[in-house]
C-alpha cells in the first residue's frame, strides 16, 4: 500500500471522519466484489407497484382545513354564534364533551379551480392551479391531540413507544433505486415533537434510518453534506486507505459468522462514500436553469428557501431516493403551523410554500416523474372550526382534516370522504393515519400486513394490527 500502514482502530477513526472526503466514487465499481452484499439493494414488492417512490410535504403544526382546502360556507353563515362540541383536547383534560365554542369563518375567501371544482383559499393561488392532479381526503383523522404524540403517530404509527419512521420501513421494504444514495433522505426536519424518532430506524437494521440534511428553521444552504473535503491527503491515498479497510472489514465479516451489526456498520461506511461521493452534484440546484429555480421561487425573497429544499427533493427522487420527506416548521417550541391566537399567520406560511408546492407538482409532470412518483402533502392534523377561547385563532383537531395525494397510482382531481358541516369530524368514508399508511405501501406494491420485523418476541409492522387500504382513491 506504498507504504501507509496503520492500526485498525486508526483505520476506523479516519473513515468515521473522512469517508465523506473519498472522492474517487469511479473506481468503486471495480471494488464492489469485495464489499458486504448491500443491504439498500432494490428490492421486489409483494405485487406490481403503481409508485416508485414518495415525496411528503410535511406542514409541520397542522394548518386549517377549512381555511386551505375544505370550504365549509356554514362557518360565514353563523359566524360568531356558540354551539357545543365535543373538542379533543377538552375531553383529554377533563373528559367533558359538549363543551360551548364560538364558531369562526375563515378570513380568506374560496373559488372553485379545476375541471374538477375544486374550492381552494387564497392562501394556495397558485397550487390551486393544480387540483386537476389531486386526490383530496377530507375525511383523515388520527391519534394524539398535542403535537409531540401527534406527530410522532404520522411518522411512526405510534404515539409512545419507539417504532421505525415510515421511511425506514419503505427503505427496509424496498431499498434504494440507486446503490450510490440511501433510501430515506429526510430534508430539514423539525428538532421536536419527536425529533430523530420521526427519521429514525428504531429496531430495524441501522442501515435503514434516514439521512438528514440541513435542519427545520435553518437556511436551505445549509442542508448539505458535512466533511466532503479532506486536504490533508491525496485521492489517491484516500482511495488506498478505503481498500485496506475494506480487506480489513472483509477478513473480520469472514471471522465474525454473520454478525449482521458488523455487516449494517461496515455497510454504511461504504454507503457513506458512495452517497457523499454523488451528494454535492445532486444537491447542487443551481445545476438547474434559471427558468426551473424560478418555478420553485428560488428567485424569491420568502420562497427560496422552501422552494430549494423541494427542488433538492426532485432531484434525489429523480434520482433513485424511495422516501423523500420534506418538513416546513421552525426550530422552536410552537410548529409553525401552530395558530392558537394568530389564525391570520397562516397567510405568512403559506406565501413560503405555495409557489414552491405548485412548482414541484409542475416539474414532475414535465419530466414525466409524476407518473411514478407519488406526492403526499400533509400534517399531524388539522384545526378547529371555531374559535379558540374565543380568541383569533383554532385548536388542534385529530377528528377531522384533510390531506392530499398527487401522482402515481391516485386519481386526479379527486375528493374522497367527507368531514361534517362545520369541517370539524370526518363523517364519510372516515380515513385514519393507519389507513393512510396502509394505502401509500400498497401504492408502492407492499402488503402492509406483511411488512413485518420479528424483534423481541413478537412480528412488528407500521400500521400495527390495523390499517385498511383506500381502494377508491387508487387509479
């Protein structure tokens, strides 16, 4: 090795600091006959996939419902009246139902979009351009009324106990498209209401949580990949060091007999060269044509942001990425979405991510991508229809609120299930988390009654013993 000669522990010191700095990704082809057999290898589904893939747009704190896209014309009717509910979190406190709340009608107005008719507010101009292409539930509803256990049951279908991310069981499931990137790429997630729990693997193989870039609240410049560049060395020295490794990591894989956390360690040190060796161009969006960031507002004082992170979403899609999530929220206590006294707040929010939205609707259609790739936009659950302490703002709603599906395998310009008149609980064909669950791994060719991991006695799964697939909003 001309002369580089080190300890093991040495070896294991500097790839655990340096594996992003290995850039002679080319030669790694030649070498993959003497790597462990890759854990992220595609893998079949249970029957024939309508989609490849998914993007969430997760709306971290939940906005309203009846404020974006189910219009309840009730609300300017009896404006101001009081009337009793049964609200979530007054029952979870003292357990008393038929508590008097004081309706309160949006302060935006609706029109009517699409072929489809659509109602949308002004808040959404310009993805109401684009109802055509989606698959409205206005009948979710889920469990936990405060957002950490809320939140942590979007992600994990679970409200206490630590269970995978729906991306860790889709990149367990499934693996990655492409052998140089992960799976599960999570974009600027939130810090709380679950933090790492919500990306994490949590007793499915390390292989298989997700990779973060950049963080909830911080500049879209910053969600990069740490560490690419070591000066210290040359590539060719580097590439030497990562092949002594891998004899090394070959004779102790030999020795240990199948220790499959040797194996998933060793695994995501290579996987770390080939993702850091592909990242920097993948996530480079101004590879993009001045016309493509303007679709994404990235031209844009209040969008760019958003408009980068949905733009670097599109690419490592289009790239091989199965799970894709993207998280608009804030490093701070409250999630953004989260107008308990400040309903017209929502108008800042969604300015930062309408064009953005509508932009990444728009360029996967043009590349052909929507066709296989599935798009969720969603939260941990929507808002209340009346007033909260008869203040300017709603509470958290768990009983009734929508979300919607755009692309592979959904009808477009669709409206599934119903909430009431007030928009308050859902009534018709009523679609739990776990149903919606259920419904993107079938989208993806998965059973999700047989997606199970056997750990500590017992066969796990995402949507734990229930769940019901929405045939009728599939195409």
């Amino acid at each position: 090795m001309n002369g580089i000669f080190f300890s093991r522990r040495q070896a294991l010191q500097l790839a655990s600091c340096g594996f992003g700095s290995l850039a002679l990704s080319g030669m790694l082809a030649a070498a993959d006959a003497a790597s462990v057999k890759n854990p992220l290898a595609a893998k079949r589904p249970h029957y024939q996939a309508r989609a490849k893939r998914v993007i969430f747009l997760f709306m971290q704190g939940g906005p309203s419902q009846v404020d974006t896209f189910d219009y309840k014309p009730i609300l300017e009717k009896r404006h101001g009246e009081k009337m009793p509910f049964d609200d979530d979190r007054v029952i979870a406190n003292s357990g008393k139902r038929g508590s008097e709340q004081t309706l309160m009608q949006s302060p935006w107005k609706f029109r009517r979009y699409g072929e489809c008719g659509q109602p949308v507010s002004e808040l959404f101009p310009h993805m109401a351009n684009h109802v055509d292409k989606m698959c409205m539930i206005h009948s979710m509803h889920t469990e936990g009324v405060a957002h950490g256990p809320a939140t942590l049951f979007l992600h994990t279908g679970a409200t206490n106990f630590v269970r995978p991310s729906i991306g860790s069981w889709i990149s367990y499931a499934l693996g990655s498209e492409n052998d140089n990137l992960p799976a599960f790429v999570s974009i600027a997630p939130s810090p709380g209401n679950g933090g790492a729990r919500n990306y994490g693997n949590a007793f499915l193989p390390p292989i298989h949580q997700g990779t973060t870039l950049g963080s909830a609240g911080r500049n879209a410049e910053e969600a990069k990949v740490r560490n690419l560049v070591n000066k210290s060395l040359t590539p060719k020295q580097q590439f030497e060091q990562f092949e002594l490794l891998r004899a090394i990591n070959a004779g102790q894989t030999a020795d240990a007999q199948g220790d499959k956390e040797l194996e998933a360690v060793i695994s995501s040190y290579e996987l770390a060269w080939r993702f850091q060796n592909n990242a920097p161009e993948i996530l480079d969006v101004t590879q993009e044509t001045e016309a493509t960031q303007k679709m994404y507002g990235i031209d844009q004082k209040d969008t760019k942001d958003f408009g980068m992170q949905c733009l670097m979403a599109r690419r490592l899609a289009e790239s091989g990425v199965r799970y894709i999530q993207v998280t608009y929220g804030d490093s701070g206590a409250n999630p953004a979405w989260d107008q308990h006294s400040n309903l017209p707040k929502h108008a800042e929010h969604a300015k930062k991510v309408d064009l953005p939205i509508a932009g990444l609707l728009q360029d996967l259609a043009q590349r052909g991508l929507l066709e296989d790739t599935l798009v969720w936009f969603g939260a941990e659950f929507g808002r209340t229809p009346y007033s909260q302490n008869n203040g300017t703002g709603r509470d958290h709603n768990p009983s009734g609120f929508t979300t919607w599906l755009a692309g592979a395998g959904v009808k477009s310009g669709f409206k599934y299930g119903r909430s009431d008149e007030f928009g308050h609980q859902a009534v018709e064909n009523k679609t739990h988390m776990h149903d919606l669950h259920a419904t993107l791994l079938h989208l993806l060719g998965v059973d999700h009654k047989q997606l199970t991991y056997s750990f500590s006695g017992r066969n796990f799964r995402l949507t734990d013993v229930h769940g019901e697939v929405a045939h009728d909003i599939l195409s």
